[in-house]
C-alpha cells in the first residue's frame, strides 16, 4: 500500500475515530487504511461507492478481536414506518470499489428467537455491491442471508475474493448475482432445528454472466443432523428468469449434514435448469449420486479462482499457491 491515509479506530476514545462510520466518512484518498483496535462496534456502516480503496484492518491477534456488527432484520420497524427489508437489515454496506478487509468480524446480532413477532428474519452481516473487494482472514456471523454478494444492478459483473474466512447461517446464507471466489474458507450451516436445516448457497447469477459462486480447497460443516443442509437452491429475485444461478463446489470436504441429492428447487424454479456442479469433493457428505452434477477435468481447468476474477481487466489477487 502507498502512502494514502491512515487512521486508528478505538472505541474507547484512544484513536482517530471511535466509530469505524467515523473514520470511512473521513476519507479523502484513493488509499486509506483503517486499523482497528479489539472491540465491539455497533452500528450500522456504509462504504459509499465515492470511497473507493478502503482497507479495514483489525489490530487484535485474531478475528474475533474486533466485531463490527447491527441487529435488524428484514422485517425490522424503521423509524418513521414500513421495514428494513433484506438490503436495508446489512450491518456493513459495501459499494467502494477495492475495498478490503483482514483479521476482523462481521456479524448481524438479529435475535430470531427473541422476535417472534417478525417473520422476514433476513439479517445481513455484509452486503457487497463493489468490484475487486477482498476478504482475508474474516469471520461472518449470522443466520439467514449472512453474507449478500451481489452488484450495482442485473447488468454490472462484481467480482468479490474470501481467503481463509469463516462463513456461518442456515438459510441462503451465502447468496446473490456476484462473481464471488471463496477458498480455503470454512463454510458452516448451523442447525435451525426443522427440516430441511438449511441452504448453503443461494445464486442469482445474470445469464450473461459466466461466473457466480466458486468454492475451492474449502470445508462445509455443521452442527445439523446428517443429510439435512442442501448445498444451494437457485434464486430469481422477483422471478427474473434471467437470473440462472451458478454454484461451483470444487476439491472440498463436505461433512455429512449434505446428503445424496445436494440441490433443491426454489418455489417453481428448479435445481437442474441452475449452473451447479461440484468437482474432487470429499468428506462424508460428498456422496456420487445422479443428483449431484460433476466437472469433467476439462471444464475443472476453466472453473478455477483465477478465471473467475480475472475479468477484462486482469484482476489477479493474492491467490492461494
């Protein structure tokens, strides 16, 4: 990194900021980096799509040293009327490009359980719309749609890279029309307690665009009984049927929470008209069946974590060796 700004987050007053809003609104560079001191930070936060090049840091010794997260939901009350809705419940909001994050979490502490009230339970931890945004060593917390990696519109291809991170929820947790690689990350499926337990995955990939999700060298576990998690299930956001969702799963192991039929329709759109296949997995869950699309070695070599990323311009992040 240049020598672009850099600033201190401490939320006991001994830094620069002590809100990680704080210091975002405080950039002015096309380089800024953030470190942040061990804590708690609550409150919601944006990335405007004017603060490109962000670099949030976290100074503890692990990720769970520094916690950045929100509590609403979907069906959260907004002041003043009306709901939160999905986009709106995210704790952190990113849309400036370049942005990257290392050694922190992000969480929703959305309490289902404590809100029977609200029944649209969506609760985003992060939202990313930007392109070229980078995740090492993070940890994302939260239940149903944790993780939303998506883009400014149908039209626009977001490219978004997770190394090394821990992803939890139950339903759809990880979801949306990006270009998002995750490798060697722990992916783990909670138990809600009902059947099915949940939806790894669930991609609303733009027909135009032939990258979605890529899992590589990753471990998907889980606390739910055997064969009780589908691997993804194919969204169309307002039944755009444009939306042919993409989830690659590649040299994983999968725990036994996956069972022999991995893939499941959503409402009236079905699994086998999405673009899901796996490849190499291994693990108690990763069971051959006629139900569980395989690569060929031919078309491994194209669903690798470079050609999801390089795009046009070549992006080539820190990839794993």
């Amino acid at each position: 990194m240049g020598a672009g700004q850099r600033f201190i987050v401490a939320g006991d007053g001994s830094g620069d900021f002590s809100t990680i809003q704080e210091a975002v609104d405080a950039a002015s560079d096309e380089e800024v980096l953030i470190g942040v001191r061990p804590g708690t930070y609550l409150g919601q936060v944006v990335v405007p799509q004017s603060k490109p090049g962000i670099k949030l840091v976290g100074l503890g010794r692990r990720p769970a040293d520094v916690v950045i997260a929100d509590d609403r939901a979907n069906g959260t009350p907004k002041p003043g009327g009306g709901t939160w809705g999905t986009t709106g419940s995210a704790s952190v909001t990113v849309d400036g490009a370049g942005f990257e994050a290392r050694n922190l979490t992000f969480a929703n502490l959305f309490d289902e359980a404590g809100h029977p009230e609200i029944t649209n339970r969506q609760a985003v931890a992060v939202l990313t719309r930007a392109d070229r945004v980078v995740f090492r060593d993070v940890r994302f917390l939260g239940n149903q749609d944790t993780l939303y990696v998506n883009s400014a519109d149908a039209a626009t291809v977001a490219r978004a890279y997770f190394r090394d991170c821990y992803v939890e929820g139950d339903v759809d947790f990880i979801f949306g029309r990006a270009t998002a690689v995750f490798e060697r990350c722990r992916v783990h499926s909670l138990d809600r307690a009902s059947t099915p337990a949940g939806y790894v995955t669930a991609p609303s990939t733009s027909i135009g665009n032939p990258h979605g999700l890529l899992f590589a060298r990753c471990r998907l576990t889980s606390d739910a009984p055997e064969g009780s998690v589908f691997l993804g299930r194919p969204w169309h956001p307002s039944n755009d049927p444009s939306a042919i969702g993409q989830t690659v799963i590649r040299e994983s192991f999968l725990a036994a929470h996956i069972g022999a039929t991995a893939w499941s329709d959503f409402g009236t759109w079905p699994w086998r008209e999405a673009r899901f296949a796996e490849y190499r997995n291994y693990g108690p869950g990763a069971i051959e069946s006629p139900d569980r699309p395989q690569l060929s070695r031919a078309e491994a070599a194209e669903y690798t974590p470079a050609a999801f990323l390089r795009g046009a311009d070549g992006w080539a992040p820190d990839l794993c060796k």
